[in-house]
C-alpha cells in the first residue's frame, strides 16, 4: 500500500461522515423509504443537489433533526444489538467527524408475569442551543402485551447531555385517539430557555356550546412537571364548531411548531377536521395548511393552504429565516376512516418561501421528514471514517484481507467487524454463518476475535456497533501509527459472503485511517468483489485501481489475470469502467508511481462531487482469482 497525503475517501459499504460541500454550506437531511420498507437517511444541497446517502450502523434511523449550530444530527433509531426490542432511542452523528453517540436510554418494560408492558418512541427532539440537553416528546405504548388496552402517551421529557441523570419529566400529555395531535413536535427556542410542543387542549364552539377537542402549541419551560405547575403558555387559537342542524363537527389541531432562527416567528402545521356525524360513518379528509405565528406581536399568518387528504409530518426552517422544508403525502386511511398520519412510499419535500410563494418540488415519492440545518460550519477537515468491503470469503490463503494505515503522531482508537449471517437480513445470499477476525502488524497476529460477546473488552463496544448475530467478530483497540492488516475467515474453514470494516473513534485525534486497499478471491455475479467510496469535503480527484496479475510478484497463486473495474454513483447508476488501464482515455493522467505493471490491471481516475460510489472488481470473461482493489486521492 502507498501512504499518501490527506485521505477524502473512504473505501466503504457503509460510513458515518456526513458529507459537506467544500463551503460547508447548510444542508438537508431527510429519509427515503426503500422497496422493502426499510429507511434510508440522506443529505442534499437546498436546491436538491449533491444527494448523499449516509448509512448507519443501527436499524431504521427516521425523523433528523439538526443542532441548532448544525454541528449534529439526531435520528431515532433502533439497537441492532437487540433485535426483539420494540423501543427506540435517539442517536447524534457528528458532521464534522461522523462519530455516532446514544442520547437516551429507553428500555422495554414487561412485567415478570408478561402481563404488562411499556415500548416507547422518542421520534420528536430538539437539541438545546448550547447542546446540552436534548428536548424529546415521545410516544410510550403501555397496556397489555398482544395490543390489548394499549394506550399511546405523549411524553415530554429533557436529557441532559453534559451529566448522567434521569430525565426531566416535563409533560405527559392526554392519550391519543386519533384526533389530537398532542406529541407531535418539539422545539427548543435559540434566544429563551422554552420549548415549544402541541398539546391536547379543547375551546368552546364558535356558536356556543362545546367545548370542542382541539390541540395547541404551547410553550414550555423545560423544568419538572411544568405544565402541571402552571409554567406553560397557549400561543396558538385553533377553533372548533358543531352545527346540530346539520350534523357537522369540525375542528382544527396545531403541531409540529419550529422555531425561526431570530426566535421571532414561530411556524407550524394546523390540521381542519370535520365530519357530518348524521351522513358518513368516517371523518371527510382533513385540509391543512402551513402558517407562522408572530410571538412578539401575536400576528398569526397562513403560509400556503394545502390540497385536502394530504398530512405533514414535519417542517423546519433555513437557515436564514426566509423558507420553509417541508414533506407532504397522501393521509393514511384504515378500516375506521383517515388516520393523523401520511403514507410514507408517497411522501414527497418541496421548499416555500416564508410569505407562500416560491413552492418547489424537491423530491417524489418515498422521500420525508426533512430538517435543514440552522447555521454554516466552517470547513472541516477530512478525514476517513470507515473502510470496508463486501465479497465471498474463501478459505485458506483466499480468506478476505483488509489494509490500513494509522498515520499522524498518536495513537488512534478503531472497531474492526467481521459480518456474515446479518448480511442475510438484507437479501445477501450465502452469506459466510461464523466469521473469525484477525488483526495482524507485520507477521504477528495482534488480536483475534470469533464471537463478538466472547471479547475480554465487550463493554468498550459503543452503541450502535454491536452485530445483530453473536457469531460475528468485533476488534476494539488502539493502535499506533503504522500499517495493518485485517484478515476475515470461516471460523471452521466455512466460505460465504462477508463483510469486514474498521471505523474511526478518534476522529479529533492527530493521526488519521488512511490508505485503503482490500485483497480477496473475485467470483463471478453477486460474488464479485464489491467496495464503496465515499467522497467528503469537496469534489475529490480519485485512482481506482484493480490489481491481479502483478500481484504474482508477491507470491501470491491463483490471481485475477484480467481484472476490469467499474464505478457506480449513490443511485446505482454506471459512472465509468475499464478493463485495460492504457485503454483508458485518460491515462496520461495516470502521477508517476500509479500506473500498474501489467497492461491487463485497470485504473480509473476521475473527479468526483461529494457523496457515494461503489467500485466493482471482477474478472474478464467470468474468470475468477485473487485481486486487490485500492482507493487513491490524489489531490
């Protein structure tokens, strides 16, 4: 392997920087539904460009929401760790490094005689602006097991960030009944220590009578049982009527409030229901609209009046206070008429500006719950995540080996995973049952590990990194600088489809993981050798290269003797490939030192925006043998 300069790519099936411009500008995160109902967090540019996926290593992150200073973004999310467990928890991933950290600690409770239980979903949150705390109005499931009496409590809760303590318990609001919107948002305000939440709340009917159930938003200080105490404040009007001549009853729920980032305005959805209870056993679709509400002078404005049947779950604003992001889908309908929720394979983004004109499609179907980060960081320095590579694990000298090298001047603290049976999880086939880690410097074996909860060191493990089968491997250590190497087997001699990876967790430290390359035996298919990039900090000038047949020189038996490469963008989409590097129609470009010995080896060099790739090696022909990908920056 070849040391070179500043590393901005990231050898990958899966990484953790969030992607930034070279300008660092504020970006959009949202998430996409795939085919098989999974999720999918991205980041794209405010006019929709420079999209960039952002796998993470739990399941089904959902609901961004960024700091205030943009500097993380938080997703609930699932242990893959515990795959029998119901309840979530909210992550942050930092967008400078990509380190990933859980902010609170929800369990499932059933009762010895599993009679009873309590699952909960903290899917709204909002950093404080100093990020010390972490705002969450969660939705706890309590009842029977098997659904039986289950009740959906809103729960309005305060982590600290900076101590270990249990939660603020600010507000547990009245159960849903799938009418009010009580739960759904929260916000912390950027100039007073308040929060802004909608809550259960009912008015008289406009002709008299009533009173109506409608839900406000209220804003509320962050302190034990505030509501309860008096220490909260009705800031927005939603009204409600019946007409008993005719049998109609409406009403109108305000939720999901965001802050403007002056702190001024104050934007939320309000939702107009109705039903003509003499004529229709269902409510009519509901009609809803975005508006802002002025908290100095208290002047309420619609922003744009929304199609009937369709629902928002979420909206944020840009930062400069000028727009609003926001999704819109088809409303959800049952058995017993709409429900308070959208489709999610309809959800679609579009952006408006704050006074109603200027509506833009952003993205289709699929695509939801965005938030725009509130500020512009400075440029951050790039730096490498994760490496890893996916491909069939033979067995002897044909096992998976993976090489890195810790450069700088400390000592650089990394997880190493050996993954197989999860891979199945994904429709991954012939998947390799027991994988066995070995992490080697030189000609001597560091540390070894076979099954992940056997490690002398498990509790080290940080959340969201522990393997969803105990047959997995997992290495965490610190290493100094220098060269290593990270050999996957079958624990037993077993051969099958692996993975192996090595992350950063010590991002902020003076030595980087730098210089990628990974050596395998390349099948045919499915069973090719199969790398992913992923470009960070600016548009990046990237070699690629596929090697085989020079690799002999090394003593190394039964290689690839003619590789070709091919590279793909985020989409999947075909980008460029190459069979014979002097083919190439720019291999004059090729600096001195990169160009392989054999006319038969391939290269690709080119310039590359931020975002995703994977890089394909396979043989010519559908001939098999050893290879070895490596991923260059040449800039």
């Amino acid at each position: 392997m070849k040391q070179n300069s500043v590393l901005k790519i990231t050898l990958v099936t899966s990484a953790l920087i969030l992607a930034a411009a070279s300008t660092s500008p504020a970006q959009i995160a949202y998430v996409s539904v795939n085919p098989n109902g999974t999720l999918q967090l991205h980041q794209m540019n405010a006019d929709g460009g420079g999209d960039v996926s952002l796998p993470l290593p739990f399941a089904n992150g959902g609901l961004p929401s960024w700091s205030r200073d943009g500097a993380q973004l938080a997703v609930t999310a699932s242990d893959p760790a515990l795959p029998g467990v119901h309840t979530q928890n909210v992550y942050s991933i930092s967008r400078a490094t990509g380190a990933i950290q859980r902010l609170t600690d929800y369990h499932d409770i059933i009762d010895p005689g599993n009679v009873a239980l309590s699952y909960t979903f903290p899917y709204h949150k909002a950093f404080s602006p100093d990020r010390s705390a972490l705002a969450t109005f969660s939705i706890t499931q309590t009842g029977g097991v098997g659904g039986n009496g289950v009740v959906d409590l809103p729960v309005l809760e305060v982590h600290s960030l900076t101590a270990t303590a249990n939660p603020i318990q600010v507000h547990t609001d009245i159960g849903r009944n799938g009418r009010h919107h009580g739960g759904e948002g929260v916000d912390w305000s950027p100039t007073q220590n308040v929060l802004a939440a909608p809550l259960e709340s009912s008015t008289p009917f406009l002709s008299g009578g009533g009173p109506g159930e409608t839900t406000a938003i209220f804003l509320i200080e962050p302190i034990n049982a505030a509501v309860l105490q008096g220490h909260a404040q009705r800031v927005t009007a939603p009204r409600a009527d019946a007409d008993i001549s005719t049998g109609l009853l409406w009403t109108e729920h305000d939720y999901q409030p965001k802050f403007s980032p002056s702190g001024v305005g104050l934007a939320y959805v309000r939702s107009f229901q109705s039903h003509n209870l003499t004529t229709q056993l269902t409510p009519n679709p509901d009609i809803q609209s975005l508006r802002i509400l002025n908290l100095t002078n208290g002047a309420d404005t619609q922003v744009i009046n929304l199609p009937a049947g369709r629902y928002v779950t979420t909206l944020d604003w840009s930062p400069d206070g000028t727009r609003l992001v926001f999704d819109l889908a088809l409303q959800a309908d049952s058995v017993v008429g709409l429900l308070q929720q959208g489709r999610p394979e309809t959800n679609q983004i579009y952006v408006v500006n704050a006074d109603g004109s200027g509506l833009t499609q952003l993205r289709g179907n699929g695509n939801g719950t965005p938030t725009w980060s509130r500020s512009t960081l400075p440029p951050q320095p790039a730096t490498l995540a994760n490496i890893s590579t996916r491909m069939r694990v033979g067995s002897g000298d044909n096992a998976m080996i993976g090489g890195f090298i810790v450069t700088g001047s400390e000592p650089k603290k990394v997880i190493i995973r050996g993954m197989g049976p999860s891979l199945g999880n994904a429709g991954v086939q012939g998947t390799l049952s027991d994988p066995f880690l070995e992490l080697h410097q030189g000609a001597s074996t560091i540390v070894s590990n076979d099954n992940w909860q056997q490690a002398p060191n498990v509790d080290e493990i940080p959340n969201g990194f522990a393997p969803s089968d105990p047959r997995e491997s997992v290495i965490v250590t610190t290493l100094p600088p220098g060269g290593y190497t990270a050999i996957l087997r079958g624990a037993q001699g077993q051969t099958g489809v692996g993975i192996v990876e090595t992350y950063d967790l010590a991002a902020g430290s003076n030595s980087k993981v730098a210089n990628i390359s990974t050596r395998g035996f390349v099948e045919t298919g499915d069973n090719a050798m199969i790398g992913g990039l992923i470009v960070t900090g600016g548009n990046g000038r990237v070699l690629i290269r596929a090697m085989g047949p020079s690799l002999q020189s090394s003593g190394v038996a039964n290689v690839l003797q003619n590789p070709t490469l091919e590279l793909f963008n985020g989409s999947g989409a075909a980008m460029q490939s190459n069979d014979d590097w002097q083919q190439a129609p720019n291999t004059s470009e090729i600096p001195p030192g990169f160009a392989p010995s054999d006319p038969r080896e391939s290269v690709i060099m080119t310039s590359l925006a931020p975002g995703n790739y994977t890089a394909v090696v396979r043989g010519t022909n559908n001939t098999t043998g050893v290879a070895l990908v490596e991923a260059y920056n040449l800039q």
